[in-house]
C-alpha cells in the first residue's frame, strides 16, 4: 500500500486562504482538512472529501495528491 500527501496547504497558500477557509468553502470538516494537511503521508483518505477540496481550490485531483511512496 502505498502513502500519499496531500498539497492543501500549497494551494490555500496560492489562494491568500487559511486551512478554516477551505474548511468553509469545501464543505469539509475542519479537523478533517487540518488532519489532512498535517500528514506527512497518509495511507487511507476519504475520497469524497478529497474531491470537495479539489473543486474548492479549482485544481484536479492529481494536483492536490502527491504519491510519497508505491
């Protein structure tokens, strides 16, 4: 299995946004989308939530995960 991360914070950054602010516009929740940013790699992700922040921050999915390791 292998981990992927997550590139929230980039683009919130590319945006002038705060994690709360694609908490609010995303629909996810805030712990989720803090978690989420965090981790360094992440083994297992709510896809559905992946998908909200994607379309929150305008980018394509493929953007917004990095593959750290197969």
């Amino acid at each position: 299995m292998g981990l992927i991360r997550l590139r929230i914070r980039e683009f919130a950054g590319e945006k002038g946004w705060t994690l709360k602010d694609v908490s609010d516009y995303s629909g996810v929740a805030y712990s989720s989308v803090r978690a989420y940013a965090r981790s360094p790699g992440l083994a297992m992700v709510d896809f559905t939530s992946i998908l909200k922040m994607a379309r929150a921050l305008d980018v394509m999915i493929e953007d917004l995960v990095e593959v750290i390791e197969e």
